[in-house]
C-alpha cells in the first residue's frame, strides 16, 4: 500500500497528513500559518511537518494544496491574494529543505478531488466544491477529473464579482463572492450588526466564547436575537447568489460546501436551497437538480485531496 503526504497551507493553519492511496489519513498534523512572517519562515515550516510525517515511513509523494493559483509545472505560487505570495518557487525551497519534490494544486480544487473521490461527491459524475474559510475557493470535478482551465486557475469562484462595486476584495477588485460568503466576511457582517445593535445578544456570544467568530451570529439567532438572525439572513442570501450562479453555470450533480460555517448543516442548507432553487434557471420545468450538501471530509478535505494530487 503505497503512502503520500498532503499538504493544506491555509491562511490560518498548515494542516498536514500522511495519507493512504486510499484517502485514508494514518497520521495527522496541524500548526497555526504565521503569515505574517514571510514566505520563507512559512516554507520552513511545512518542511519541518513534512520531514515529521516521512519520519519511518516510506512516502511515495508529497502534494501541497495552496490558495491561489499554482503553476505545478513550474513548482511555483504564482499569486496567493490571501498570503502576500507573488510568483514564488515553493518547490525549490521544499526541495531544499526536505528532498522531496512537492507536487501543488489549488486548495479548493484538493478539497474538490477529496470530496469527489471519497466523501460528499463519491459517485456524482460532476461536483462543485466551494470552500468558506478565510476565503473562498472553487472546485470542479468532472469525471474525477479537476477542470483547470487554460492557465491552471480555473474555478476561483471566490472572485466573481456578486455585488457590482461593493466591498473590497484582497484581489483588489470590489465585490467578490469572497467579501460576502467568507467567514472572514460573516464575521465582518457580524461586527457590523454589533456596532448597530449595542443591546444584541451577540455582545454576550461573543463574550462568551472568546470573541467573534463564523458561529457568533449563528448562536444568536438560536436564542432569537434578532439582528444575529439579520446577519445569517444576508450572508444565506450573498451565499445564495455565488451558489446560484454556480448552478447556471455548471448544472452539477452536487454542489457541496465546506468551511467551520458549513458544520451549522440544514440551519445553513435549508434556506440556501430555498433561495438557490429560485435562482436555477428553468428549475420549474426540470426533473432533474443540482444536489446541495455540506462536505463530509470536514477539515480533512484538503490534505487528503493533495496527497490524493501527488498519486496521480
Ligand atoms: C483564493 C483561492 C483559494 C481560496 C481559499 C481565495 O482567495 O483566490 O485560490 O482557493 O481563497 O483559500
């Protein structure tokens, strides 16, 4: 049984995992990304993750998911909005540090190879991944195969534009779906209904569980504070747009969603799919829709789907 190592660089945790050809995690790791500290104090890092997992074992690859657009021929970062990476020879530096040759791909489209081998989308013939985190990333399998577009960037669906000139976006453009249907986004909508409703119930949430988060505006519209039910209100109905535009685009088997935000389950998919079923086109008149679930790999989705990037 052969072994590979999957690499998820995310905008706040590293998360590592020594994976079976399978997809089965045998050992796992995880460590907070400081970003903050440059690329290569970053590269450093994972290779120290990569150097502990390979540690007695016998590894057949290593994949690195990242965000943004890869060149994996080239083994370079080519633009990374989230993580201040401009044309950056990972490969070379990992090379250097580890012996390994590492394999890179897109973190969405990891998570989107994962869920379609074996998790949401096991079975589906195509399936949209989109991943609500610090940002939002874009999967399309179709056929167990990544649609990658003519420069390998194809699927950021994070940045298109939802809301003509609305909020910035770290790309520099205005009004991605990532400044709405992040949870860096619900957490700014969040703040901003603090802001409005000093007596608001989020206040005590948020106190409660050690700051604002993506379940802030959640718990608060459980116990029926009213602008906590505003919040989830607007980012349903942001998130409703993307997905709904994705649908026309794609008509896929399953549109799946993963993220901390995608663990509030049928309070998140109920009425996404209520708006979303509105925004299909001619949905009134087919038999057959797009299917739209949470992810089931959870935070494993990523390592999983690189080590899975590095077999083939
Ligand atoms: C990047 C994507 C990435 C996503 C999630 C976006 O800002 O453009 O490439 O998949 O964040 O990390």
């Amino acid at each position: 049984m052969q072994r590979y190592i999957g690499i998820d660089l995310g905008g706040t945790n590293i998360k590592g995992a020594l994976v079976s050809e399978t997809g089965k995690i045998l050992k796992q790791r995880s460590v907070p990304t400081h970003t903050e500290a440059g690329a290569e104090a970053v590269t450093k890092t994972i290779a120290a993750m990569i150097c502990a997992l390979a540690e007695g074992e016998s590894v057949s690859g290593v994949g690195m998911g990242c965000p943004g657009t890869v060149d994996d021929q080239e083994g370079t970062v080519v633009y990374a909005c989230n993580l201040g990476w401009v044309h950056y020879d990972v490969r070379t530096a990992l090379r250097e540090l580890t012996g390994y040759s590492v394999r890179l791909v897109n973190d969405a489209n990891a998570a989107a190879l994962a869920e379609a081998a074996v998790g949401a989308a096991k079975g589906a013939q195509s399936a949209v991944v989109v991943t609500l985190g610090t940002g939002v990333g874009g999967g399309v399998v179709l056929n167990g195969k990544l649609l990658t577009g003519f420069t390998g960037a194809a699927s950021e669906l994070g940045h298109m534009t939802i809301v003509a000139d609305g909020e910035p976006c770290a790309c520099g453009q205005k009004g991605c779906f990532e400044t709405y249907a992040s949870a860096t986004a619900l957490i700014r909508m969040t703040r901003e209904a603090m802001a409005r409703h000093p007596q608001s119930a989020l206040h005590r949430i948020a106190a409660e569980n050690g700051g604002v988060d993506g379940r802030t505006a959640f718990l608060a519209r459980q116990v029926g504070d009213a602008a906590g039910g505003e919040v989830v209100r607007q980012y349903i109905h942001y998130l409703a747009i993307g997905v709904g535009n994705i649908v026309n685009i794609f008509f896929p088997e399953v549109v799946a969603l993963s993220g901390g935000i995608a663990n509030q389950g049928e309070n998140l998919l109920a009425p996404l799919r209520e708006e979303a079923a509105q925004r299909e086109y001619g949905a009134a008149y087919s038999k057959k829709h797009p299917r739209i679930l949470c992810c089931t790999l959870g935070n494993d989705a990523g390592v999983i789907g690189a080590a899975l990037f590095a077999k083939d």
